[in-house]
C-alpha cells in the first residue's frame, strides 16, 4: 500500500525504523517529548475526547459532520489510516498536505532527539503539534488504544470525553475481561469533565461510574440521562431539557443510531450557540466514514462486480461486537429484497476469527478467505478453517482479486467484503477514486 513518492514518505520511513512499531503503553516517553515542544497539548480548542472498542470512528466523523456543518473549524486525530498516512490528521477541516506532515514530523524527531518513543506516539505528538498553530474552533481526539496510558492522553483538559461501546479487542494489550478493558477505556475520564457514554453491558458501565464517581466526571449515560432511537424513518435524541427530530443517519445499520445519538449529545455539550437543530440534522444525514458498511461504487472491483450485476461492500470491523453489528445490518437488507450474502473475509492473526464468524451463523454466508499486505495477516487457509468449524461454507483464497473472482462466477448477488482494516485499506487503495479524502 505504500506510495514511496509522497514527500512525507522518508520521514516516516526513518521513524518506523528508528521507533518501535510495538504497542508500549506508557505516557512518560508522550510527556516528555510534549515539554521539548511547548505542550501543544495544552494550546488546543475545546476537544472532544472519544475512546470506546467499537464506534468511535463513526462517532467522530458524525462529530465533525455536525460541527462542519454549523461552520465550526475542525481538527481531527484518528487511527489507523486506511490509504494514507495524511488521513490521520485534519487541520480546520482539510486533511494535512503532505509537505506540512513531513515538516512537522522532522520538527517532532529533531524535539525527541533520538530519546525512545513509539511511532503511534511521535505521530500523535505531530497532530498535536499541528493542531497548536493553526487556528480552529473545535479538537476531536481519537484514542489509539485503550486510554490510560495512550498518547492522546496527555489531553489533560477536555471539553467533553465520550466513550463508545466496550468489548472485547486488544486483549494481549488490554486484558482478559470486559472489567479491564472498560477500566482502560475510562481512563480518559477527567475531574469534572462531562462525559457522553453510550449503551455498556453491565460489567463496563459498572466500571465507568465507578471511575466516574472518582474523578467526580458528570455522566450521560445513553438510556439513563439521554436517550436516542429510531423511530419510523427518524432518529429521536432525547436530553434531559428537549427532544431532537432529526433524519436518520447516513451511516448505514442499526448501531449507527446509537453512535449518532453519541455524537448529538456530546457536542450540544459544548453549549454552543452555533450548533443549531439545523447543523445536527445536516450533520448526521451526510456523514461519510469509508470502509464503515460502505457501498462501493468505483474503483476496480466495484466496476468488476456492478459488470456481474453484483452489489460490493466494504467494512473494517473486526472483532465479534462489529461482526454482530455487521451481520445485523447485513440482514436488514436482506430481508428487503431477499438476495444472499458472500463475505470476502481478510484478518489479522490476534483476532477472535470464530467469534467474528459466529455471528454470521444465522445468514449462512458463502464465505472466501483472503489475505492481505501485513505481516501480521491469518493465512487465508487458517482462516477458512476457522469459518468451517464455525458452520460456514468456506474457501481459501490467495488475494481478494482471486476471491472476487471467484464470488462472481458463482453468482454471488451482494458481496461484503470484511474483517480487517488492513484489508479495506488495500481495497481502497486500489484506485485514487477511493482514496478518503
């Protein structure tokens, strides 16, 4: 997936080469090189600070959808990139040129001065450093991994922190149990800081208010405080002083009204006046969130498949919470026009592969295994056994080329193609016509 002609290029070669690509939590090395750059994290707009296993993307982009659209200057951290590096950084609403990334990346390896760090953590001490010198009205902060000890931690004043759905990923990292990971996941709670948190099961929310009551942080708990649902073709946000009428979410399934209603009361937290009825419904019926159940319409594989009267999805969830988010949406549309389901199914060695492939067990889908650029990739014949001992028919495949090809000839109607964000990313690196922007 690397293009070595973007100018950013070198930089992030030497960093990858000179700091380590494992995941090291620790917040000394983040502070340290913070100071060496004058605490941009203290020189921010008000940021809204979001953790959580699944949803979080989704939520910041509708964040920055709403915000946008009331004509607020937005910055944007998140992680991973899908295509290019340059995605994980927006600056007053455009992504970062490719020439400011590779200055501010030299500046933030000259402050460190060859002192150890990770490469997740000098590239979100860039975001922030870019994020300090150029004038915006709001700061959306994504966390890397877990919140205790991640990078984005350093934020120590948020205007608002909200956590998405806890569940289980990231376990080498995280731990072994819900309770752990939620306790990793609330870390980001601060002193007084309110905090919007979506629908937990029982084991996470307890460990949230427990944290909470803590750092004295004022909770909104969706489906205590506030509430958001859909109703006919509608989604209702209820707070604690008013009912919001607003369109259903761009963003397709069922899970997308809670992440919407997220984003709705996180940002009326803000408290600010430009944030009308009329930017919330703007907002939430344009967001766009590639490799998040989205249609293809372009590109190679999306003009082999319309050839082949074939619709083509694509989604990066990876764990067994997204796959059951994934699989729910998935027959909603089913049960509208009836057509069967193909999954195109890439994922990383260290993901729970049977739990993700459980929850397709009631649609039955013909399933191809591939694998993808990452050295970390299950091989496509593992991954195949996996869905097999799982009840699923299951092929192995050398490539996703091989395995579209494959779907096609079969007559596959609807195709989803799934399981990693690696895997979307080479999808959507194949032509610059999908390239997120």
């Amino acid at each position: 997936m690397s293009d070595h002609l973007r100018p950013h290029d070198a930089a992030l070669e030497r960093l990858r080469a000179l700091h380590p690509l494992r995941i090291d939590l620790s917040l000394d090395r983040m502070l340290r090189l913070c100071a060496a750059l004058g605490n941009p994290q203290d020189h921010l707009p008000p940021v809204i600070h979001v953790a959580g296993t699944n949803g979080k993307g989704s939520t910041v982009a509708t964040l920055r959808a709403i915000a946008e659209a009331a004509g607020l200057k937005v910055h944007v951290f998140t992680s991973p990139h899908l295509v290019r590096f340059v995605e994980r950084i927006r600056l007053a609403g455009d992504l970062i040129t490719e020439e400011h990334l590779a200055r501010v990346l030299e500046r933030v390896e000259a402050a460190n001065a060859g002192l150890p760090i990770t490469f997740f953590e000098i590239t979100a001490a860039a975001a922030l450093a870019a994020f300090a010198e150029v004038p915006a009205d709001l700061c959306i902060i994504e966390v890397g991994l877990g919140g205790v000890l991640d990078a984005t931690n350093v934020v120590t004043r948020p205007a608002v922190c909200v956590i998405t759905p806890v569940d289980m990923d990231h376990r080498e990292f995280l731990g072994d149990t819900i309770a752990q990971i939620a306790t990793e996941k609330a870390g980001i709670l601060k002193p007084g800081v309110p905090a919007i948190i979506a629908r937990q099961n029982d084991e996470a929310m307890a460990v949230i208010e427990r944290t909470a009551t803590k750092t004295r942080s004022p909770l909104t708990i969706l489906g205590q405080q506030a509430d958001g649902w859909r109703d006919q073709d509608r989604l209702l946000v209820q707070t604690e002083t008013a009912l919001h009428d607003l369109p259903l979410p761009s963003l397709f399934g069922a899970h997308q009204i809670g992440n919407a209603a997220l984003a709705v009361l996180a940002i009326l937290t803000l408290k600010d006046a430009r944030i009308t009825e009329a930017a919330l419904a703007k907002g939430v019926s344009s967001v766009v969130w590639p490799a998040r159940f989205q249609r293809l319409t372009s590109g190679p594989l999306a003009e082999q498949a319309a050839k082949a009267g074939s619709d083509l999805w694509l989604d990066g969830g990876h764990n067994p919470h997204a796959a059951r988010a994934l699989a729910t949406a998935l027959s909603e549309l089913q049960a509208r026009d009836g057509r069967p389901l193909t999954l195109i199914c890439g994922m990383l060695g260290n993901k729970d592969a049977a739990g993700f492939f459980e929850a397709f067990a009631s649609l039955g889908p013909k399933i191809f295994t591939v694998g993808f650029d990452a050295d970390a990739a299950a091989s496509p014949v593992a991954l195949a056994q996996v869905a097999t001992e799982a009840g699923l028919s299951a092929k192995a495949c050398g490539d996703i080329h091989q395995a579209l090809d494959l779907a096609l000839s079969e007559g596959a109607p609807r195709v989803m193609i799934c399981g990693s964000l690696y895997l979307a990313g080479e999808v959507l690196g194949l032509d610059p016509s999908t390239w997120p922007n």
